[in-house]
C-alpha cells in the first residue's frame, strides 16, 4: 500500500486534532533526530551496536521524524505536498539541478504510462 503525503496529512491532522499540541510534537521531533543520529552513529562505527538490525532501526526512527513532521504540518493546515514542489523548484534552479522534483514525477508517470499502454499491446 501506497500512502500520499495528502493522506498522512489527514490521518495525522485526525489522529491529534483533539489536543495535538505543536511543541509536544516538536520535542517528539527532536527526540526522534535524536535517535536517528544515534543509529547513524553506530552504522558509522562511532557507537558500539552489538547485532542490532541498524537497517531497521534506522528505517523506523526516520519514520518516527516524517510521522512528527508531518503532523506539525497538518496541525497548523499547510499543505507539504504543494510546499514541497514549491520548495524544491527553487532549490533545483539555485543550484542548478538537472531537474526538479515535479518533472521528475511527471516524466516517471509518462514513462509509467508508456510501459503500461506497451504491455497491452497497443503499441
């Protein structure tokens, strides 16, 4: 299953709506950072880790920062979704990216798009 940041930003926006309080969130955030620098740290070796799964560490505290973030987001209405390409069109022409995240989407949903209308044999 596939989740948009649309989606997240409403179950988020519900699941706190009743009392979610920005800097309880915000210290969640940071305490979250926390221990992604933490499994960073052991992944580089600057921390002993023993047989931990660091991979699946690592995964579940960068999940915990987007679940944080993304909330903060929802609480306050902004909409990450359009920020974010906004965001981004603005970095790819400051620093001189090949292409920006919009094109990027849309030029993998055409190539989608292609492959899909090829395999039913239209083509």
């Amino acid at each position: 299953m596939k989740v948009t940041i649309e989606e997240l930003e409403a179950y988020l926006s519900d699941h706190y709506g009743n009392g979610g309080i920005d800097q309880s969130l915000f210290m969640k955030l940071v305490e979250e950072i926390g221990e992604v620098a933490e499994v960073l740290n052991k992944k580089a070796g600057r921390k002993s880790s023993g047989n931990e799964d660091l991979q699946a560490q690592l995964g579940n505290e960068l999940a915990d920062v987007i679940h944080y973030a993304v909330a903060i987001a929802a609480l306050n209405g902004l909409d990450m979704n359009d920020i974010i390409i906004r965001k981004d069109k603005t970095a790819s022409v400051k620093y001189n990216h090949r292409t920006n995240l919009e094109q990027f989407v849309l030029d993998k949903r055409n190539a989608n798009a292609f492959i899909e209308h090829a395999t039913d044999g239209d083509i």
